[in-house]
C-alpha cells in the first residue's frame, strides 16, 4: 500500500491499509517518474492499482522534492529524488513527459539505469519514447501513442504494433496513453502478486471503462478531427525526435 507520507492520521484509511499489507509484508517498490510536464492521466492509473496491492511502496520520482507541474494544471509533489531512488525498483513507470524534460540527459540516464535493473518497466504513452532515448527498447515489440509510433523504429524497436492494447515483451509493458497506465498495472499486478491480489485491486477501482462517444481511435472520430490533432501536436512529436533519437544512437 502507498507508504505513509502525511502527517494527518486517517484511522480509517490505516485500518485499510492493514488489512492489505499485514505488518512483515514484504515491500514491493513503484518507481513513477513526475518530471515538468508529465501527464497525469497517464500516471494515475498506475498509482491507483498499485496503491491497493500488498506491501507498496509508491516512489514519485524526480531531481528533487520541488513541486512539479503536470499539464494541464497538476502540481504534484515528487516523494524521492533520483539519488535517494531505491537501487532496484519492483516496478519503473513512466508516462508521457514534456520533450523538455524527456530529451534531459540527466533523465535519460537515470531511467537507463534504473530501466535496467527494475523487475518490471511501464511506458505509457510517450513515455515510451524516453525508454528508447534511454536504449531499453532495443530488438523489443512495443507501441506508444497514435502519432510517435514512427519514432519507436528509429528508437531500436523490432516491432511496432499500431493497434489493440498493451504490448507484453519480457519484463517490458508498452501502452496507448490513458487507460493504457490502468490495464499494463494491472498486468503487472496480475504477474507480481498473481490473480487474486490484481482482481481484488481491479474491484477496488472498478475498472470497466464505457467510453462515452466511443474508442479514442481514428476510425471512430473520422480523419478531419484525426488531422487536427496530428497537426496540434506536430511540433512536440518532432521536438521528441530531436533529442530522443541522438541519445538513443549515442548508447548503441
């Protein structure tokens, strides 16, 4: 469960916690970068499922303890600090940051490292493109989100899948933005802690997506509003390509 970092005692929410982590638990570490820029909504999924498995420690990770924006609007507070980051982590989660900070040498090598060493590692959305800045796409099957999936190529990805859901290649778990952070944790979940503990945490949220006005996909939105939103983030994607890539090359 997510580790006490209030000052405020909720008995209720503690007697919660207890009953899903017993005293002598045995921690299970979730790295999640929180860098300028990230978007929340492909992190919460993450935090959400993990916070309601046995023994979670949930880190939120960035250079310091400084407040960080999400966009749009999402002031969040990192938790850890890359030097204090645990030496191994369970699980390195990262979602869609700002090419600023994606493009970050001290970013790339420390998701390298920490990549390298984590039992589990989540990239959603264009936080795959920082795994392949960071070289842990290499000869993997992977797919990000709708308009960088022609730099995962570029980035030493062997397969890149343009449709379905999340991609499983070893250790590694890639996925769409947004719900695709819910259904690769609980993925992983299902992996780490086996059935019963990943259904308990899919009750607990109640993951059963309805969408509204359909799939988030171009055949359903039609290629007029698909071409605005390719042009609306054009620049980003191209601003990924150029940092993401010459670091990727200078590693391999």
């Amino acid at each position: 469960m997510i580790q006490e970092i209030s000052q405020n005692k909720l008995p209720s929410y503690e007697r919660f916690v207890q009953a899903i982590s017993p005293p002598g638990t045995k921690p299970f570490r979730v790295g999640i970068l929180i860098g300028p820029g990230f978007l929340p909504m492909d992190m919460v999924g993450i935090h959400a499922v993990f916070g309601f498995c046995p023994g979670v420690e949930i880190h939120l990770l960035w250079k310091s303890l400084e407040l960080v924006e999400g966009f749009p609007a999402w002031w969040t507070k990192p938790t850890t600090t890359f030097a204090d980051c645990p030496e191994t982590l369970d699980v390195l989660a990262i979602p869609m940051l700002a090419p600023e900070t994606t493009n970050d040498p001290d970013v790339i090598a420390f998701v390298a490292e920490q990549g390298r060493k984590a039992k589990y590692v989540i990239g959603v959305c264009n936080g795959v493109v920082l795994l392949g800045a960071a070289g842990l796409l290499k000869g993997k099957r992977v797919t990000t989100s709708l308009n960088s999936l022609p730099l995962l190529s570029e980035l030493g990805a062997a397969e890149v899948v343009t449709t379905g859901g999340v991609v499983v290649d070893g250790n590694l778990y890639t996925a769409r933005p947004s719900i695709g952070g819910f259904e690769a944790a609980l993925m992983v979940a299902d992996s780490a802690f086996g059935r019963k503990t990943a259904h308990l945490a899919n009750l607990v949220i109640e993951y059963d997506p309805h969408p509204p006005l359909g799939p988030g996909a171009v055949e359903n939105t039609g290629k007029e509003i698909a071409g605005k939103y390719e042009g609306l983030i054009a620049e980003i994607i191209q601003e990924y390509r150029l940092g993401a890539i010459p670091a990727y090359e200078a590693r391999n």
